[in-house]
C-alpha cells in the first residue's frame, strides 16, 4: 500500500464511517480498492489546492475535481455494497 493509498483510504473512512470496517476488510484484499484510495488522495489534494489558490479563477476545474471525488466516493460505495468486486 503506497502513502496515498493510505491517506485516500483514511479520507475515505472519515467521510464514510458507516462503511469504515468494510473499508478496511476490503483494502486488505483488494487493489483495485487501493487505486481508488489513492486516486480519491490525488483528486481531494489538487481540489484542496485549487479551492485555496484562486477559486475564482479555477471555477471550471473545481466543479470537475468535485465530480472526480464524488464519482470515486460512488465507486467505492457500490463496491462495499456489491461484496467487494473492485474495478478491471
């Protein structure tokens, strides 16, 4: 598990701490978890950058960082619904 990894995975247990358990179980196994911890690590990071630089300027790229996250946030949602078939 690489750092981001881990930061996208603990991101991910913060903001869904009804599927905390199911979070971890899962990452333990499962890689294709793994890169949507780190790819949600990599998107929340730039949307934080973007949000505290020039919001104004960057309007478009934020609104496209905030649909990032929240399809990654879907993803893994429908994976811990769905017993935990990662991506391909």
């Amino acid at each position: 598990m690489s750092a981001a990894d881990r930061r996208g995975l603990l991101k991910l247990m913060l903001k869904m701490p009804a599927l905390r358990g199911q979070l971890q179980v899962l990452s333990a196994r499962d890689e294709g978890i793994l890169g949507l911890c780190g790819a949600f690590d990599d998107a929340t990071d730039t949307l934080e950058r973007l949000r505290l630089s020039d919001p104004e300027r960057h309007r478009l790229i934020i609104l496209e960082y905030e649909n990032i996250c929240a399809e990654i946030e879907q993803d893994i949602i429908k994976i811990c619904i769905g017993g935990g078939k990662g991506p391909n």
